[in-house]
C-alpha cells in the first residue's frame, strides 16, 4: 500500500514528465510558429505537384462546375490532420465540414472530412490533402498502439517522440494526437547535452556530465527541460549526484531529465535500482531511447522509466489508409 507522501511524489513526477515532454497542446493554427509550418509545408507540397499546371485536368478540358469530395477511413485507426487540411483546402475558398474531431478513432467506411466547391480545385488539392491526413494519421494511430501497448505492462511509462521527423512540427502533433510526449518542439525549445557535446569536456563521460550540465544549469530557464544522454551506470550517476547537488542550491529548476541511449532493459533496471539506492531518483525523469523495437518495448516500460522515445513514429511511420470520393454536381 502506499501513504499519501508517496502518491505526492508519483504525483509530482508525472507533472514534471508532462510539463517537459508533452506540449502538443500549443501545436494549433493559433500559433504563429505552428501556422508558419503548416503554410511552409502545404506550399512546398503544391508548388512541387502543381507547377506549373494540373495537366491531366487541363488534357481533359474539364468544365469548371461544382463537385464535392468525402475522404474516407478505409482501415480503423487515430484520424489527424483535419485541422490542417481544412486549413488548406479553406484557403483556396473550398467549402469544408469535419465528420471527424483530430484524435478521434475512426473505423472502415468512416467519412472523416467533406469538402465542397469548383471540381477543378478539388482535383488539384485532392492529393496534397489526402496525403497530410493519412500521414498525419498514420503517425497518430502508431503512437496510440504503442502507447496502450507499454501502459498495460506501466501506466506510468509514456511513449514520446524524437526529432527524426521530416515534416517536423506537423508530425509532433500527429504524436500529440495519439496520445504520445512531443520531447523538444525544435533545438530551441530545451537543452538536449548529447554524446557530441560531452566530448568537448572531457574523455570520460561521467568526468564530462557533472561539466556540462553545470555549465547549462544558469540557462535553464530558458528551457523547457534539461536533459542529458549518457550510456551506463557511472554517467547516469554522475547526472543525478549533479543534478540533486544543482537543485539543492537553487530549488527554482526546470525539468531534470537522464537518457539511457541504448542501454539494454537489465542494465537499465539496475540503473533505476543504483539512482534509489543513492537517493537520486526523485530528483531525475528516466528516459531511454536507441533503436528500441515495439517488441522490446514492454521490457523497458517493465523497468519502471518515465518515457520510451521511438524515432520510428515519425521517420518511418505507415500512412493510414484513406479515399477520396468525388461526385461530380450539376452543370
């Protein structure tokens, strides 16, 4: 059974773990740096399909009359990227309804986003706005699988992204969509010391941990988390010794995050056991990252980490299976 302190240090954990990992909620067409991505995207996409000219529509000397188009979910899956689609398809003076909410789950035959207007610009968007849906949805369906997979073995182990994602903020919020952590929006967004930057100070990589994250410390409230990668048990010691030394002279601090890159589950279970036995686990976030496989996934949440990063979700990520009916209207 465990008293009320420990549900206040559960409690406060899974805070500190939200507050840095999981910020897809700022990811909307209110913000500026999200609107910009989204226009940058869609107009990289249309000039590359479109310029100079739709020449099937144009070989086919197709009358300019009214049409409508229903993109359908042919799979069961997470449906995304109906925010940015109607976006789109808005812009060009399209006529949209949603038949679906971002996030929501959908079924074969269900009809996600109808859209209305001169057949001649549905034709032209048709693919450009069924390939951000099915992406967007791909992405969101995977984290949500794996997500149920790793909380049935620890409903407080949380599966996030990584920077491996070729449509970069669009696809943090396919993530964010399917119930996954985003981890960093962007370089600028917190202090991620990796491996590289440990080499600047000094051989050994617990000599170079203690260095660097004092160095970082002073600039920590810029950032939305400070995290730093290590490989085994000494550097991960060296980080949590660190960081309780840093926030015992300053409480004022960010989240304070340790990854295990590429350590194995057994390694890292007497990792996790070393940073309690020295009284350092509540004061660090665990994650572990490296090639991790869906299979191996529920060894590590069995371990008791805070977060799985998945390159996988975004860099190599499946399209979920949709398509676009057309029904040409009167005239």
């Amino acid at each position: 059974m465990v008293d009320s302190s420990g549900l206040q240090v559960a409690r406060g954990r899974r805070e500190r773990l939200m507050a840095a990992l999981f910020r897809g909620a700022s990811l909307t067409l209110d913000n500026s740096r999200y609107l910009a991505a989204v226009r940058s995207l869609t107009e990289e996409l249309l000039r590359s399909d479109l310029e100079p000219a739709d020449l099937t529509v144009e070989a086919l000397a197709l009358a300019d009359r009214p049409a409508e188009v229903c993109i359908v979910a042919t799979e069961p899956g997470i449906v995304a990227g109906l925010e940015e689609a109607a976006w789109l398809y808005g812009r060009f003076g399209l006529v949209v309804e949603r038949c679906k909410a971002d996030g929501e789950r959908v079924s074969p035959d269900d009809a996600v986003l109808q859209i209305q207007g001169d057949s001649k610009g549905l034709l032209r968007l048709e693919r450009v706005g069924l390939n951000l849906i099915q992406r967007m949805s791909g992405i969101a369906t995977a984290t949500g699988r794996l997500q149920d997979l790793v909380q049935s073995r620890a409903p407080e182990t949380f599966v996030v992204a990584t920077r491996k994602t070729p449509w970069g903020l669009l696809d943090k919020r396919a993530v964010h969509l399917g119930g996954g952590g985003t981890h960093r929006l962007g370089l600028w967004d917190a202090i991620l010391i990796k491996s590289n930057h440990l080499s600047f100070f000094g051989n050994k990589e617990d000599d170079g941990v203690s260095v660097a994250l004092k160095r970082a410390w002073p600039q920590r409230r810029e950032a939305a988390f400070l995290e730093v990668e290590v490989t085994g048990l000494a550097g991960a010691l060296a980080a949590g010794r660190t960081f309780r030394e840093l926030q015992q002279a300053d409480p004022d601090s960010c989240p304070c995050l340790v990854m295990l890159d590429n350590v194995g589950p057994d390694e890292v279970s007497k990792i996790l056991a070393a940073l309690r036995t020295e009284e350092l686990w509540d004061h660090v976030l665990v994650e572990v990252s490296g090639k991790i496989s869906e299979t191996a996934m529920k060894a590590y949440a069995a371990c008791g980490v805070d977060a799985i990063s998945v390159g996988a979700l975004t860099h190599s990520c499946r399209a979920l299976d949709l398509r676009a009916r057309m029904k040409a209207g009167a005239g």
